[in-house]
C-alpha cells in the first residue's frame, strides 16, 4: 500500500532489504529540501524568526516522538545519530559508572553488533559478566528462559524487540515486570520494531530504548534515545561542548544544561530531526496497527510459499514481523542475492550484524527478506518464482 | 571463452572445490583472507617445502565466485617454487585488473578473463589470491 509515496519505487525495483533501511517517502525527502532552502539556520543559537522556526521545527518532532512512543516528558526524548549511538550511550553513560565487577547483563544470542559490542566492551573495563538467555526451538526468548537465565548477580537484560534476523517480537512487557521485582533495569534495542509495531514505553515498563530514524522512513543519521527522566539524569554525557553546557569558568566550574539538551552537544542533525517529524505524521497518519497487520498477512503470504519450495531451508518459520531468512540449499546466500539482483530484486545476504547468532541456528550466513507496508503480494511472487527454479539460480548467479 | 564452458568450469570448482578440506598438520601456515564489503570469509594453509609449495588447502565459507577461484588457484600454485607462484599471482591480478598478462601461465584461471565487467565480483575472484600472496612474500624475506 501507498507506493505512490515513494519516490524510490518509481524505479523498476523490487525492495526487500527493509531490515537495512526502509525508503523515504516524498513528504519526507521535501521537509529535508524545505529546511535548506527556507530556514537553514542552527538551531537553539539565534534571535531572528528563521531561527526561532527551526527551533520550533526541531522541538516540533521531539514532540511528535513523545507521543509516538507514549513517552511521560519531552526531556526523556534525545536525539542521537541513530540506535547505535544510544546503545552506546547507555552502557557507556549509564551502566559503565554504576555496574561492578562480576554484575551481569543478560542478552541473547541473536542481538545485533550494537546490542553485544557495547557490553563486551564493559566486561573489560567493568569486569562485568555476559549471560545469555537460552533461546527456544524457534529461536525465541520467552518469559521462562528469562527467568531460568538471571542469577542474583544480573543487573541489566538488554534485548531487541525484534531482532534482525528471526524476526520474533519479544514478550518484553512481561520481562520487565519480572525483571523490576528483581531490580534488574532493561534496556530495549528498537532498531527493528520501531517503524512495524506500536511502542509504548510506559506501558513496556522499559528504563531505556535506542533506535533509528531511517528504519521507519525517516532519514539516515537520526536516531532517539529514551529514558525513563530519572534514569536519563544520571547519564554521564559522553560528548562535551556546544549547546550542552550552561556555563564554564575554569575546569572546577562546569555547568551542564539540563535534559535533553545536556546530552544533545554540538550542532545537531537538524534536517534530519526535522524531516523524520515528517516521518512521523507520516506513519501515524497510516495507523501503526494497519502497518503491522499488512506485514503480518504479507509475511504469512511469502512464507506459504517458500515452504512449498524443496530447496530452500528457511530459518525462522514463525515470527510476527516481516523478517524472513532462508538460504538455498547448497548455495551461498551471497551468490542468490546476486542472481535475485539480476531481476532488481533487493535483499540482504550474510550475517546480518548478528555474528553470534550463527552458534544457535548452525548458520553463518543467509538470504533475509525484510518486508514493509509498500511491498507487494506481486513481488513476493517475483521472488517465489526467481527461487523455484534451482538450475536458473546456479546457472544464472554467476 | 564460450559461456557456457566457463560457468561450467567455474561451478564445478564451486561444487566440488578442490582441497578444501580440514589441516591439522602444525607444518601448515595458516592465513585468513575475506572481504570486507562481503561475507566471504577463508582460511588456507600452506606447507612449504624446500622452497615449493608442496600443498595448500582451504576452508571456510565464500561465495561461487571466491569458492571456485581458490580450488582453481591452489591446482594451479602446487608445485611451484615461491618466484613461479609470485608470477603466477600478478599475472591473474593483471587480468582481473584488466591489465596486460600472459594468458598461458594463467591455464584455468583465465575463466575469471571477463570478471572486470561485475567490479563487484573482482574482490571475490581476487580473494584467495591476498591471503596467499602475504603467506609467499613472508617466506620470500
């Protein structure tokens, strides 16, 4: 639905790498025009009405996010680059001053590279110990393994919603609920839920969550990370200079500004602020429950399919999301999404990020599918089709 | 070349590579060579002997392109003494790089002669050649 949005599908392609990237639609790639060409000016600097409007442009989409994710306060919205800087900025602003030696984090084995990194690298400052949370037959997290894995010495679980490659939509609500009768704080990683689910951080319970902007058609280099207000109080900001201090002597008289700007330093990505409220009204103004539906029947509809193909393993047949990994027997996922190239069909081949994932499936690489609202049951069937024959793949992958 | 008989020679070295297989033998050097803008990711082992190649091996997992570039390299290198393997190698990146080269010395590998046309496939073929040329320069000092 609402192809004629987006610019980029005026192209003959067809697009499955949505776990990557979605696109962008026109209303969103004009606000970023717009800023440059009606009132290019900093933000949160200047007394001239250009600049007073981009003020408002900028706080306008803070505001927009807020709603969107059913935060309490404006000051629990920062915005980042993108998750992957949240993610960061949570275990390095946050956990790296208050874990200990052998406190534990808890994670799962099919978390991506910026929900594993950041807490890798606080086992070797910290000394603090990673668990994992045994996933399921399906490679799901349920409550139960959750409360299997937490030892007295968990401190934090650190979970995607959905994650990257199985595509299985967490029972977080219930995770925290357990976790915070344990003391244990969660941190949500969004990258991948955010522009296909609902969001409600206060009805999830959730202490932070980090995501991006141009996963759920807004543009690139934008992210927000939100905090519940008294947690995001005690986060040490890692980047120190403009717009985040409120005055400055000497080394002894610092004076920060308070949230959100305190963690905001330096210009920020105000087009990209701007354009992703764009976004926003976009996706609201589709209904996020209609975007989950439609992806939920597409991905019925391509999954019915594939199984009917004896060639093709596929990895996660179940999940509630759009993601879909498979691979063709006895072919390299990378040389079928170059044959699938061939037809201007888009998708993803490798390990998608999830490098320790390939412990649990027993796979390293696969072919994914990430479905969104403006793919089309037509070119599931492009795909179908390309995938039934396997002598075409060998003899055309090369 | 005809099309057909280089997707033949080229998936048949895909299909059924040449020497891949596990090296326990500590006399092995063992190199990892892949691509950073792909997911293609091998190891080789090397046994020098007397200044030959004596034997190579392979492991990993890699795309058509990679997997049947090393099968046909290593058939090609065995035997060779460190110089002849030297020649051997920048005659197949003058190929791919679309340079002057000898298509002779180059036996099987010249199916890779057309590889410039995909320049995101030239990583792929050139692959095990990266790996193997750090092993053989190490040996050369």
């Amino acid at each position: 639905m609402n192809r004629e949005d987006f610019p980029m599908l005026e192209q003959d392609i067809v697009y499955f790498d949505n776990g990557a990237t979605t696109l962008k639609p026109k209303c969103v790639i004009d606000k970023t025009v717009e800023y440059y060409e009606k009132y290019g000016a900093s933000a949160h600097r200047g007394d001239y009405d250009i600049a007073y409007k981009v003020d408002q442009e900028y706080e306008n989409t803070r505001e927009l996010v807020r709603d969107f994710i059913h935060a309490k306060s404006l000051e629990e919205i920062i915005f980042t680059a993108g998750s992957t800087e949240g993610m960061n900025l949570i275990a390095s602003g946050f956990f790296k001053n208050l874990l200990e030696e052998n406190d534990e984090v808890l994670i799962t084995k099919s978390e991506h590279a910026s929900n594993v990194l950041p807490w890798f690298s606080l086992a070797n400052t910290n000394g603090i110990k990673i668990g994992y949370i045994p996933l399921d037959d399906n490679h799901y997290v349920t409550l139960e393994n959750v409360k299997k894995a937490i030892t007295p010495n968990t401190k934090v679980i650190s979970l995607a919603y959905i994650t990257n490659v199985i595509g299985d939509i967490r029972p977080i609500k219930e995770i925290t609920e357990y976790a915070h009768q344990h003391n244990i704080f969660v941190v949500l990683d969004a990258a991948q839920s955010i522009g296909h689910i609902k969001t409600n951080v206060q009805d999830l319970d959730i202490d932070f969550m980090s995501f991006s902007a141009h996963k759920m058609c807004g543009p690139t280099g934008v992210g927000v990370l939100y905090g519940k207000k008294e947690l995001l109080e005690n986060v040490e900001p890692l980047i120190l200079g403009g717009g985040m201090n409120e005055s400055f002597d000497n080394e002894q008289e610092v004076y920060y500004k308070e949230l959100p700007a305190r963690l905001e330093a330096g210009t920020p990505n105000i087009a990209g602020v701007i354009a992703f409220g764009e976004a926003i009204k976009y996706l609201d103004a589709i209904g996020m429950e209609k975007i989950a539906d439609y992806e939920k029947n597409l991905r019925k509809y391509l999954v019915d399919k594939l199984i009917m193909i004896p060639h093709l393993d596929i990895i996660n047949l179940e999940s509630d999301s759009g993601i879909v990994s498979f691979n063709v027997n006895g072919i390299f996922s990378q040389d079928v999404a170059y044959y699938l190239n061939k037809y201007n069909i888009c998708v993803r081949a490798g390990s998608h990020c999830a490098k320790i994932l390939k412990k649990e499936v027993g796979v390293t690489n696969t072919i994914r599918v990430s479905l969104y609202f403006y793919n089309t049951v037509e070119e599931i069937d492009m795909l179908v089709e390309l995938l039934s024959d396997k002598d075409k793949i060998l003899k055309e992958m090369l | 070349m005809d099309e057909n008989v280089r997707r033949e020679i080229i998936l048949d070295h895909y299909q059924n590579p040449k020497n891949r297989e596990a090296v326990f033998d500590e006399r092995y050097k063992k190199v990892n060579t892949n691509n950073e803008s792909c997911i293609d990711n091998l190891d080789l082992y090397i046994l020098m002997e007397e200044g030959k190649i004596k034997d190579i091996k392979f492991q990993g997992e890699a795309c058509a392109i990679s997997t049947s570039s090393t099968s046909i390299m290593i058939t090609n290198l065995i035997g060779k003494t460190i110089a002849e393997a030297l020649e051997y190698i920048e005659n197949f990146k003058a190929m791919v790089n679309e340079e002057p080269y000898d298509e002779e010395l180059l036996k099987e590998g010249i199916v890779y002669n057309e590889i410039y046309k995909q320049s995101n496939r030239k990583t792929c073929a050139l692959l095990p050649y990266v790996g193997i040329e750090k092993v053989l320069r190490d040996y050369q000092e």
